[in-house]
C-alpha cells in the first residue's frame, strides 16, 4: 500500500508534528528527565491552604498618614508654617499659622491627586475623593497580593498560589508544606505586616510619657508607642517593672516610611548580632537627610508594625541608609529583610481560614483519578474499535495525541495539575470522542446513500466539522470565562478543558482527516467497508453495475 507524501498533506503533516510535540513534552512529566513537567496542586500533594483577609480601612488610615508627612515635608520645603498637623482616621487637619501663605498651601495640596479641601478660619480638612477611596481598597488588594507573593518566592517556595477571593480576600495555596514549624514560620512571613516608620521623638514633652494619656498626646499632635519586647531597652526595663514596657512619645506625622525602601538585607550589629539593614530610594534619602541634619542631638525611633526597635540619637546628617536592631535571631533577620525587600503590606491580614491537606488524600486522589481516567479511556477505546473497526482505531490514535497534548501544553505553561483539572481530563476524552463518533457517523451516512468512500469521506467532514465547531467554540468561551472570573480549582478545571477543546480540534478534525487522505487511494479500491468503517454499504459504482448485469441476462 502506498500512501500520499506527508508534504503534500497538511493536515497530516500537521497531524504528525502534533504528535512529535506531545510526546516530546508529555515525557518529562511520566519520567525523571530534563524539561518542563506539570506540577501538582495543593489537593494532589498536600501542603497548606490559608484564606486571608484584608482590613482596607487601615489601608486608609496609612494613605492618610503618609499624605499628613507628605504635606508638612512639601510646607516646610516652602517655608509654610502649619500648626497641629494630625493624620485622622478619615481626614488629615492643620492650621495654617501665616494668612500670607495660603496661596503657596493652595498650590501644594492643589497638586495631591484624588484629595479635596476645606479651609475656615486657617484650619484645613483635607480628605480624599469617594473614587480614589474605592482606588485605595482595591490597590490595597492588590499589593497585598502581589507582595504576598513575592515573599514566598524570595522565601523559595515552588508553585504557590495567591489569588483574590471575593470581595476583599485572599487565598493562598502553598504546596508541599509538611513540617509544621516551617507552616507556622511561611504563615507568620504571609501575614507580617512589616510596616517601616521612621518617626521623631518629641524630646519636650517625652518626660511624661509614663502618665501621659493617649488623648493627651493626640492633642500634642503625638503617638505613644511601645518597645518591642524583643529589644534591650524593654529586656532592661523589665528587671525593675516586669509587668511594663518602656514608651516612648512620637510625633504622629512619620518622616518617612517602608514604601521609600529599595533593599533590605541581614548585617550584624557593634555586638555582633544580627540586624537588618535598608536602604532608601532618592525621594526618602532627600527627607531622611534634611531631618536628620536639621535634628542633630535628637533621637528619631525605628517603627515597625508600631513597636520601637530602637531610638538611636542623630549625631550626624544620614543620607540614604539605616540599620534595625534588636534581639533577632538569624532566620528573624532573614524574614525581616524578606519583608522589607518584598514591600510592606499595605493593610494588615487576618487568617479566616486555614487547612493543612496531607499528602495521603493527595496519594488517594491521584490514584482513583488515574483508575477513572484509565477506565474510562479504556472503554471509550475498546467501544469505539468494536462499533468502527478501523475508522475506531485512528480515533482512539487521536485521542492519545490528545491526552499528550494537554500535558505537554500544561508542562511548557508550567500549568498546576489539580484534582478539578484531571476530571477536565477526564471530561476531555469523552468530548474528543464525540467529535470522532460525529465524523464516523456522517462518513456512514454517506456510505449508507450509495457514495464512494472518497466522497463519504470528504461530505462527513465538511458535514461533522460545522458541528464540532459550534460545539468546541462554546465549550472553549465557557472555559475562558471561568479561568476569568473563578479562582483555584475552577482554574485548574477550566485550563485542562479549554487545552483539551483546542487539542481535540487538531487531532479529531485535522489529523484524522490526514490520515484518511494519506489513505485514500487505497480506500478507494477497498471493498472491505465492513473493515474499515464497520458497516457493509453497496456503493453507486456496486449499484451500477449490479444493474447492468440484470439488463444483459434479462436481454
């Protein structure tokens, strides 16, 4: 038998190319070799499933606090004298002590994007517009997101995924967690807020900061904060008050905060121990050194998550560095600088929801998916033969190509494996079956109406094709539009679907048809119908010449 030049056949061509890219990429995935292969999901594996919310309010509370610095920072540039600047919780309000230089405090909060203003009497109220609120929350989602995500991967775990959940939430999925102390140090290192201020010490009314109330520092236009427990001035203090904490009174406006970061790193200390080091980008080097060179003798404390780390005092103008003291040990340092590098949460995080997911359920998953997915190819396979003789054969050929192709295309993706994803698989063989079961259908129709079997071929195609499009089209925008709009495992089940569509449309639409042009000229010298497409037709040339055989004996 003597079949076409591939050349000369595209869609065999084609046909072929699909199946030297599936293998080749489906093979690492089966076997330890090079190359891409497709990761497990959480469900598959196991490992640590967390669901975060997001307190958007506070994110709204540090825009206001940062615009307050960035208004007395931009006044004090101008030589504009304000008095009682406070970040509220809705607003920031100061009173402008010289009428002469309204017009230049015009200007600068003219110049604020997404704020607006009220003035009475020299007093200001300045707050920010509904859209840009609604702008805050949702950018507050997002870095959240994006930072959640760039400190698992500086952490160096593989595959995790962090993704929005409704309205203000976050699911993270972190596979492979096993050890419960490393669970417990990646959760502390997902939901540390790791917010940086540098804030003033108010030297003048510090004195009495011990009786001193929080309503009375607020009318100082001050915060009364802590040390962290961690530090040598709080180990210090409790050997003589071990109930206390030691204090100190802040100026509530910040100089600078963690945003201005560009680096963090682990350094050690005058006594060796380990410290975090940072560095500030050119808009927070200009203000840190402007401060610290007009605040010689002063003491300006290092904030973070509003607990002091240290109160160093200026002896010299600082331009573009500090350093984080304090009781750390080394894998503290570490997530410290990870949090700092990565970018402070803008909002803090409270975990809703937490599941460990053992590898065992993963283990059991796999193995009844695989004795489905198995089973079900195996009876698809077995019925198709027997009903279709040999058009069953090259359709079950098809629908290896195409489980190949779904795992090759997901291992160059580097697409997660998830249980919902292998029922996709599943889902994908009966689909692509179907397609063939059409096609084999309409060849018969044509084989039962008298044509050739070129022609039964080639009307069976064209007639099969337009439904298999329609139906491979809206099946295709129902995958896309759950990989849009769903999250977790209606991803995993909507990519292998939306891959499996696609395939199917190569193998059982393209590559068979190939195949059956490589093979016409000898089907069209085939009497054995019954062989190949598993039914027994007469053909019009059959018809024709059983008529002529009944004229020449009646003659």
């Amino acid at each position: 038998m003597k079949l076409n030049n591939p050349l000369n056949n595209p869609r065999l061509l084609t046909f072929i190319i699909a199946i030297i890219f599936g293998i080749a990429f489906c093979v690492p995935s089966f076997f330890d070799t090079k190359g891409p292969k497709i990761t497990l999901g959480l469900d598959l594996q196991g490992g640590l499933n967390l669901l975060l919310g997001v307190d958007t309010d506070e994110a709204i509370k540090s825009r206001y606090a940062s615009m307050a610095s960035s208004i007395e920072y931009e006044a004090s540039q101008k030589d504009i004298l304000l008095n009682s600047l406070q970040a509220l919780e809705s607003s920031v309000e100061f009173d402008l002590i010289d009428s002469d230089d309204t017009s230049g405090l015009n200007d600068i909060l003219g110049g604020m994007r997404g704020v607006k203003y009220d003035s009475s009497d020299l007093h200001y109220t300045v707050v920010m517009t509904p859209e840009e609120l609604q702008e805050v929350r949702n950018q507050a989602l997002e870095q959240a997101i994006a930072t959640i995500r760039n400190r698992l991967n500086e952490f160096g775990l593989a595959e995790p995924s962090v993704t929005r959940q409704g309205r203000d939430n976050i699911l993270v999925e972190i596979p492979g967690q096993e050890n419960l102390s490393q669970e417990e140090r990646v959760r502390n290192l997902i939901s540390k807020a790791s917010f940086l201020q540098l804030m003033a010490v108010d030297e003048g009314s510090n004195s009495r900061v011990e009786s001193m109330s929080d309503v009375e520092a607020q009318s100082l236009g001050d915060v009364i904060l802590e040390y962290a427990e961690t530090t040598k001035e709080a180990e210090s203090y409790k050997k003589y008050n071990p109930n206390g904490t030691p204090k100190l009174l802040l100026k509530a406006v910040p100089i600078l905060d963690g945003s201005m970061i560009t680096n963090a790193r682990v350094a050690y200390d005058e006594n060796n121990r380990p410290a975090v080091a940072f560095e500030l980008n050119s808009a927070g080097a200009k203000r840190f050194a402007d401060f610290s060179g007009a605040s010689i003798g002063k003491r300006m404390a290092i904030v973070l998550d509003n607990k002091i780390y240290s109160a160093p005092t200026i002896q010299a103008r600082i331009s573009s560095s500090g350093q984080i003291t304090g009781s750390f040990t080394p894998e503290e340092a570490t997530d410290l600088a990870i949090t700092l590098r990565s970018g402070a949460l803008p909002a803090p995080l409270a975990v809703l929801e937490k599941r460990s997911v053992g590898p065992s359920l993963g283990a059991d998953s796999i193995r009844y998916s695989m004795m489905a997915l198995i089973g079900g190819f195996v009876l698809v396979v077995g019925f198709m033969i027997v009903y279709y003789s040999m058009a069953g054969v090259i359709a079950s050929s098809a629908l290896i190509i195409n489980l190949a192709l779904i795992i090759a295309v997901m291992a160059i993706f580097e697409a997660t494996l998830t249980l919902p994803g292998m029922a996709g698989i599943v889902l994908t063989v009966g689909v692509a079956v179907d397609a063939n079961i059409i096609i084999n259908e309409r060849i018969r129709e044509g084989l039962r109406a008298g044509e050739g079997i070129a022609k039964s071929i080639q009307i069976g195609y064209v007639n099969a094709s337009r439904a298999i499009f329609d139906s491979n089209i809206t099946s295709l925008i129902a995958s896309v539009l759950l990989y849009a709009y769903g999250t977790g495992a209606i991803k995993g089940f909507a990519i292998t679907t939306g891959i499996g569509i696609l395939a199917s449309i190569i193998t059982a639409i393209i590559g068979t048809q190939g195949v059956y042009q490589a093979l016409l000229p000898y089907l069209a010298k085939s009497e054995k119908m019954g062989f190949w497409f598993g039914v027994s037709y007469p053909t019009k040339s059959h018809s024709s010449k059983s008529s002529t055989t009944q004229s020449s004996a009646k003659s």
